[in-house]
C-alpha cells in the first residue's frame, strides 16, 4: 500500500511507529515533511504537500499517541 499525502491518519501511525520517542507537538513542519517524504510506503509527489496537510498529520499524530 503506498501513501499519499491524503492519508493522514496512516501517515500519522506510521510516524509513530518510526518515531516512538518523539513528541509530535514539538515537531516542525520542515522536519515532518521530510520524515513523511522518507517512509518507506510513501509515494506521492513532494510538491503537493501544504502547511495544512502537514498540520493535519501533526494534529493526527497527536491523537494516535494520546
């Protein structure tokens, strides 16, 4: 399964799981961008990401660690 930028919560489990001992509330958009970009599954153009849709996996991440 490859993922796109619109699969956010996927996107946010799968940061969990690669970042277990990060808090994602501490985390900036510049760094998310480029941990979303270097998933394994990720596949989807880099260009199509906004602060918005990094915000919604930040928010998402969030909610799968609490």
């Amino acid at each position: 399964m490859s993922l796109k930028w619109t699969d956010i919560y996927d996107i946010a489990i799968e940061l969990s799981e690669a970042y277990p001992d990060t808090d994602p509330q501490y985390v900036n958009f510049v760094d998310l961008r480029n941990w979303v970009l270097a998933l394994e599954n990720f596949d989807d153009d880099p260009e199509h990401c906004g602060e918005k849709v990094l915000e919604a996996i930040q928010m998402a991440w969030i909610e799968e660690i609490g």
